[in-house]
C-alpha cells in the first residue's frame, strides 16, 4: 500500500511541487526531489578557497546572539532566510520560501517552504525549523537582535505551521514592505538547538569553541574549525538549496578562511600582495595606494559610489539637569539655537572633506538620506552652498557678538568655545574633525578636536552624556527607513543627539515621531515616500545632526575571481558568495 | 685652551645657535603653521627655478604657481605663465616671538604663489613652517625636561649619597622603582583620567614635568656614587673637621666635583628626552592638533598611503638625526674635557 502512494506521489510532486498542501503526505517521498532554487548568474568552476580579512575576531557563530559585526560578518555564510533582499536588485526574492501572499489587509502572510531541503549536517528541513526560529528570535530571553524589527505594532508576530510546508504570519497591524522583514532572519536547526532554547541556555550554544558536528545551517558555508588568533574556516554546505544552471549544486568554493588582520594599512597590504583575495570597506587612501599600482595588479578595484553610510556632527543636547556638567550645560545654551547649528553647518567645507578626507570618493551631504538610496531620498532638501557671511549672519542675529580679535562671544560676553570628540580609531572622522576645527576658526569659535577609544565614545555618548560635540557615522543596513526607527524616534536608543527620551523634547522631535510611526503602517508606497520626505525636511530643518558627507563604497579582488559583482548594500562583496569562483585552478593549501 | 674644551665651545655653541633660532621661528617660517591651502593637499616640494621657459637666467630664485591636475588628488603642475620670485623680509602671516607680534617672514613669494621648501601635508599646511614651529615645542621641550631631571636626580643622588643610611636606602629603593615601572602603559592609564581637552601650553608643561619626573632616577644614582667617592676625600674631611656645615661642604667641594658628569649627562638626557616628546606625541599623549610638534607630525606617516607616496613627510624624523649628532658630540667632547681636568 504504502510503495503505491509513494509511487503515485512522486510525479505528482514533480509536476507541482509547489503545491506542498497533500494532506498526510509521507515525508520520506518528499525528500527525493527537492526544490532548488536555480541562480542565473554565470557558470563556473567547483574548488578552491576564498581568503578573507577582518578587522577583528569573531566573538560567536549563534546567529542569535551575534551582536558584533564581525561575527555577523562570517555567520551570514551560515545561515538562510525565507524571503531575501537581493543586494544587487534591492528587492526582496524567495529564499527558503519557495512562494508567498499577502492578504489584501496587509496583515497576514502565508510562506510556502521549499520541499526537500536539508541542513548543513544532512537533516531534513521543515516548517517546525521555522516556527521554532520565530519563537527564539522573539522570545525576550533569547536576546535576539531580531526582536524588535518583528514586533509590530507593539506585538510579536504570530506563527503558526499549516503543514510541513507552509507557515503562515499574522501581523497586528498592517506593515509596509513586510516582506523585507524575514530578512537576514537565520532560520535554525531545531534538532540541535530545542534543547539550549528550553534549558534557557541558548546564548552558551554554539561559541568558537563548539564542535562542527553540533552546528547546522541551511547557509552556502558551514563551520569547520576556528583557530584563535590565526583563522576561522568554514567548508561548503553540501546539501545547499541552490544549483547553477548546469545543474551543479552551488557554492563553488570549497572553504572561506577569515583572518583577523587589525589595521586598515595592514588589510591593504595583505590584498595587495595576494595574501587576501578580496577587500571590502576600503578606506579612500587604501584604495588610492592600490589604484597607483592597478595596471600590473593582480586584483581589480570598484568604486560603487555613493553608499548609505553618512557622517555628521552632532551637539549634546540631551537633559542634563542642574547637578553634574555645570559647563557643557551652560554650551547647550548655544547648542540648542537653531540658528546655532544652521550657522556652523554653514560654516563647514564639505568639498574640502570630500577632497582631502576622501580624496574624492564621497558626496557631500546636507540631509539624512544619502545618494546611494536611490529610492528613499528627497531630493527637494535644500544644498546650501558654504557661506562664512551668512553663517555671521546668523550668528549675529542669535545675539553673537565678534571681539576685535576676531573671536565670538555669546550675549553674556563667554567666549565660544567647544570640544568635538571622536573615536581614535577612525582616521577619517579625526581628519573631518580637524577641517571642521579649522572653518569654525574663521568664525571666531574656538573648537578641540579629542579622540577617544570607540568604547569611551559610546559610554560618553549613551551613558554619561559627557561630550559637547561629536563626529560619527551611521549606516543603513537596507536603505528602508524603518530599519532606522531608533534613530528618529525621540525615545529610540541611537537618537544621539539626546538619546531614550521619555517625552520629546522638542514639537519637531514629537512630529518626527509621529511621521516615523505613521508610514511604519502605510501601505501605498507613495504616501509612505512623503511621509519619510517630510520627516528628511524636518531634520534638515532642524539639523540635530549637521551632515558632512556620505563616503563612497571602495571594494577590491583578485581579478580571476568570477561572478564578482560587488554592490551597495551589505555584505557588499560576499552577498552572493555561493556564485563565485576562480576561473583557473588555484594552488590553495591549507593556510 | 685644550683642543677638548675647543671642541665643546664649537659644538655648545652650534647648539645655542640651534636653539635661539627655533625661537625665531615664526620669523623663519613663511606661513603660519595652522594655515591650510585646501586646494594643495600633498604638493611636493616647490621647485625653486633660476632659468625661465625662455632661458633667460636670473640671479634671484623664483617659484611658479602650482595648481593641482584635473581629476587628481596629489598631482600637481606648474603653472608658468608668469614667475614668482622669492622676496626676503615679506609681509604674511602674523605670528609672536617672547610677547612681540610681527609679520614680517625672512622670506616667501607673492601670493597666489607659494613656497614650500618641504611641500604639505594632507591639509595642505607647510611643512617646513611647521617643522620650524614644532622644533619650539620638540626641542625646547627636550631641554626643559633634561634640566627638570638632573634637578632632581642632583638633588636626590646628593641627599642619598651624603647622608646615607635610611635616606640613602629610602631614595635608592625609590629610584630602581622608577626605573623598573613600565611608563609608557602609566602613562596612557594617566591620559585617560585627565580632562577630555587640555590646552596646547598646559599639554606642553604637563609633557615636560611627566618626562622630566619619570627621568630623575638614573642621574641620581650616578651622582649618589659620585658624592659618595667625594665625601671621603682628605680635603672634604678637612674641611669638616674645621667645623664647616653639611650645606657649606656639600656646596663648596662635594658638587662642584659631579659638575662635569651633570653636564655630560644633560648632553646625553636632551636628546633622549626629545625623542620621549616624539613617542609621546606620537601616541596622542603630548600637545593635539593642529599644534604642530615632530611627534605629531610624524604620527602621519603610520599611514600606509603617506609612508609609499609622499616622502617628505619623513622630514620630521629626518630633522631628528643632525640635532641629535650635536648633542653626542658635545657630551663626547665634554666627557673628554672632564677627564682631561680630573686627571
């Protein structure tokens, strides 16, 4: 009886297999075909091994608990979503999903699973993995950083299993491009990691110290060995879900190797000499030492252009009280002037940094939404042009007054004078500190430039709220803007300027809020597209932050490495990591 | 005079020379050491010509403008439509030298020429005008420090050596843990605890009291010994027995006998201590931006792009070497002199 249903089923399955809804299908039968998705792009040749540099050591291999990024960095070859955004396209595609729907009240989403797939470790791959992923990413104790980009509305997202192919979402309210939120959601091995999620130990599962064989993936890599301080391996996934158009089973390449290789001079020469095969996030005077040398090079170089990262200059406007930082609030006094701000923005020469910060990979920037978000930003947002005189203007207007020597003092006769802080680590933003220093001079501000250890910054900057001013950068990890929330939202972590307010402090903050919220639950893309435009008004308006510029992406590798086609969004050169290869056999002993 | 004490007039003398002029560097450097040409970051060195395009030959060296190639960062072209001769004792930038304001500069070029004998750095500020005013914090610092140390190491070695006993023992313990601390990592964990700005004159004299009080103890151990020799000799015994004062025998005939070694060790400390300046400033613990000083101005040339493409950043650490000859030659020459006498 039962070799007749298999028999019967077989074909059936082939013919559509996406119709996953055979009630009491034996599962044995769906694991012989299985649905893989085909990639289109070039084929090419199994084998070798790609060498990687990191700025650091990865901390974990949990895709849970990995806060850091670069452990994200290398878990991202691990694991596998169910709806993906295309880095190139920046559309979100099928993944683990085979299919899905949205209800016509943008609240539910029903996802059919592909059929057959398997783990890295050769067990079978179902729609329990996904409930049970859900629930560890949004259970509080899990600490997943997944968490709050899947609560909506103030309520986590339900999951629930049809059949072993279909999971359906239920949202409580209407979410626009929900879609894009499965991205970068690691789906899980239940059969290894039920038991660390029950017993509560979850964030001691899979450290750099656990057995390959006790991890599992359904990412184009699995782990292999972690040699601290040396490297981390990690080998091709045998059973992976995607197959080139030959029919080979993708990835190509037999191992990632990552090294950790603390400096960017030293990053720069590692590539240089071959000893790394591809570069990401170079520095512009990386990549201008490397283009010297381009036409013998072995290595191939792109400018991507405008990226989504932005930097900027910001005052501390938090609520300090009356008790501790007599001084810094006594500055906010100036600080908090609009006119204030809008002066010294006037003030600084945003081609110099261009020029000489990034000798010409960047654009300057005057709004939140870089260039290289091509759909979200508004163009409308005015570019003044740098102006000393009417930046005086200003000033003069708010009560500034100029000594004869040239330096400013407020109404009450105090000079003006203020530190900018940044973090020692990043020549870039010391050096925009430095051009920044040098054009508020010629407004008669006197400014220091202090460097500090990224972690000192961030204690300043969240907890003690100890600073005046400070250059930094933020980036978007997808271009859409609910990924930055916490940044607009007056009570939001990352609200820099004045972080985890409990009321906003200002009727712009309040309207931002509102505006943020409001297009969080649009649906019509067009309407959400004025809402974020009205919101970049708002903060160039304002300017809580004074934007410089937005450097531009700077990638590199070996020229022989195919299918290598870098792009804006992060990973940006490994996104599509399971489609390269090398073109001619490499000699690739074991580092 | 000895041919020995000849040699340490020559060389003592080359180094006031040195010193002095650092003091009128302002004067000497053409452009103020903050000023930045944005549109002339990493320009070489000025070509100084003296024949013109057509040929002709001019006794008076003049400078072309140099304007930066299209499309490019660092490549730059001369501009010879017209030349710009070099002019001595013109006006520019104002700068003070001990409380005097001027702007009169030994020389420079009309502007929109410029000069820059050692090209720029990436803010397109003048290397040389900042080699020169950062000589006023490098050097002076060095100098400063050497003395704040033999201060203490003269005073301390002769407390120890004179008295001996409990003191001698006390000041000699204090001295080995001085030396045995691991300064540079003290140093770093101090940084951090001070205020997040420090002005550029506080940062100096912060620099000098940090190296010259970390620097005391190994002056004060050779003159412990010294004053220890010293003390027993006939006519110091003498002297003592004619009842003479601690203070009078230690002024009169104990000290004068270590001045030699005091100088000889200055000769040896200065440049030690310039160097102490250099790593200081080089890891951020010494005077900030946009204060030149060697130590700073060679931090940039940790860069990989700076260290392959623009040699004259080097020029700091170059400019090291010939200062640092003229202290050892003049603690050699004194080390002779001093034998020469004590024999």
């Amino acid at each position: 009886m039962k070799r007749v249903v298999e028999r019967l089923l077989t074909p059936a399955l082939l013919i559509a297999v996406a119709c996953a809804a055979v009630a009491g299908a034996p599962q044995r039968a769906a694991v012989r075909a299985e649905d893989l998705l085909v990639s289109r792009a070039e084929i090419g040749r199994p084998g070798g091994q790609l060498v990687i540099n990191q700025r650091a050591e990865p901390k974990t291999l949990n895709p849970v608990t990995a806060v850091d990024s670069v452990s994200g960095e290398v878990i991202k070859n691990t694991i596998a979503d169910l709806i993906h955004v295309n880095r190139e396209t920046q559309r979100a595609e099928p993944a683990l999903a085979k299919a899905w729907t949205m209800s016509s009240d943008g609240r539910r989403y029903t996802v059919t699973l592909r059929q057959g797939l398997r783990f890295s470790d050769g067990d079978p791959f179902d729609a329990d993995d996904v409930v049970f992923s859900f629930r560890v990413h949004l259970d509080e104790k899990a600490h997943s950083g997944q968490r709050d980009l899947l609560t909506i509305g103030g309520q986590p997202i339900a999951v629930r299993k049809i059949d072993q192919h279909t999971v359906q979402f239920d949202l409580a309210e209407p979410r626009a491009g929900a879609e894009r939120l499965f991205d970068g959601v690691a789906i899980l091995p239940r059969h290894l990691l039920e038991r660390f999620h029950t017993e509560g130990r979850l964030a001691d599962a899979w450290g750099l110290s656990t057995p390959a064989a006790q991890m599992a993936g359904l990412g184009p890599f699995r782990f292999k060995e972690y040699v601290p301080g040396e490297r981390l391996v990690l080998e091709r996934n045998p059973y992976y879900w995607k197959a080139d158009r030959s029919g080979t089973r993708l990835p190509y390449l037999d191992r990632l190797v990552f090294m950790p290789v603390t400096s960017d001079d030293a990053q720069t020469m590692r590539f240089q000499s071959g000893e790394a095969d591809i570069a990401s996030k170079m520095t512009a005077a990386s990549f201008d030492v490397l283009a010297k040398a381009r036409q013998a090079a072995p290595y191939k170089l792109v400018d991507l252009g405008a990226g989504l990262d932005y930097s900027f200059l910001f005052f501390n406007l938090n609520d300090l009280g009356s008790s501790k930082l007599p001084d810094t609030a006594r500055k906010q006094g100036w600080f908090r002037q609009v006119a204030f701000r809008q002066a010294i923005s006037l003030a600084i020469d945003r081609e110099a940094i261009v020029r000489l910060v990034y000798r010409g990979h960047a654009t300057p920037l005057w709004g939140h939404v870089p260039p290289g978000n091509k759909v979200w930003i508004n163009r409308s947002i005015p570019q003044p042009a740098r102006s000393l005189d009417r930046a005086r203007q200003l000033l003069r207007a708010a009560r500034f007054s100029s000594k004869p020597d040239g330096t400013l003092v407020d109404q009450r006769g105090d000079l003006v004078e203020f530190s900018i802080v940044t973090n020692a680590g990043n020549s870039e933003r010391v050096q925009m500190a430095t051009i920044i220093q040098d054009d508020l001079r010629q407004l008669g501000i006197n400014v220091h430039v202090v460097t500090l250890e990224l972690r000192a910054l961030v204690d300043r900057l969240l907890k003690t709220h100890d600073y005046e001013a400070c250059v930094l950068g933020l980036g978007n990890a997808d271009g859409n803007p609910n990924t930055e929330m916490n940044v607009w939202l007056s009570s939001g972590a990352t609200h820099l300027w004045s972080p985890e307010q409990s009321r906003p402090a200002t009727p712009w903050e309040a309207e931002i809020d509102t505006l943020m919220r409001r297009q969080l639950t649009t649906l019509d893309p067009t309407a959400r597209k004025r809402l974020y435009d009205k919101v970049q008004e708002l903060v160039a308006q304002n300017l809580p932050f004074i934007f410089l510029v937005s450097p531009n992406v700077l990638v590199g590798a070996d020229k022989g490495l195919g299918n290598f086609r870098p792009a804006v969004l992060d990973p940006h050169t490994l996104w599509n990591v399971e489609e390269l290869f090398w073109r001619q056999k490499r000699s690739s002993g074991t580092p | 005079m000895s041919a020995a004490s000849r040699q340490v007039r020559a060389w003592a003398s080359l180094l006031v020379i040195l010193n002095a002029s650092v003091v009128f560097a302002g004067f000497i450097a053409p452009y103020a050491p903050n000023e930045q040409n944005r549109n002339l970051p990493f320009a070489g060195p000025t070509r100084l010509h003296f024949i013109e395009t057509t040929g002709q030959f001019h006794l008076r060296p003049f400078v072309y403008l140099v304007v930066s190639t299209p499309g490019s960062v660092d490549k730059y072209e001369e501009d010879r439509s017209r030349r710009y001769p070099v002019r001595f004792l013109i006006r520019g930038a104002r700068y003070t030298i001990a409380g005097f304001a001027a702007d009169r500069h030994l020389f420079g070029v009309e502007e929109p020429a410029k000069v820059f004998l050692f090209g720029t750095d990436q803010f397109g500020r003048d290397v040389f005008s900042r080699l020169l005013v950062g000589a006023q914090i490098s050097l002076v610092a060095g100098v400063l420090a050497a003395g704040l140390a033999l201060s203490l190491g003269v005073a301390l070695g002769a407390l120890a050596g004179f008295y001996g006993g409990w003191t001698d023992d006390a000041v000699m313990r204090i001295a080995e843990l001085f030396l045995a601390l691991p300064w540079l990592y003290l140093l770093l964990a101090v940084r951090s605890v001070l205020p997040l700005h420090i002005d550029p004159a506080r940062a100096f004299l912060l620099l000098v009291t940090v190296i010259g009080f970390v620097g005391w103890a190994r002056p004060a151990r050779l003159i412990r010994g010294m004053v220890l020799s010293a003390k027993r000799r006939d006519h110091v015994l003498a002297a003592r027995a004619f009842g003479a004062t601690d203070m009078y025998v230690l002024r009169r005939h104990v000290l004068p006998q270590t001045a030699g070694v005091v100088l000889t060790q200055l000769a040896v400390l200065v440049p030690r201590y310039i160097l102490a300046e250099v790593t200081l400033s080089f890891f951020g613990l010494g005077v900030a931006e946009p204060v030149p000083s060697w130590g700073n101005m060679l931090a940039a040339v940790q860069r990989y792009d700076v260290l392959t493409s623009y040699w004259w950043m080097f020029l700091p650490g170059i400019a090291l070497s010939p200062v640092f000859l003229l202290y050892y030659a003049l603690a050699n020459a004194l080390h002779e002199h001093t034998a020469l006498l004590s024999s």
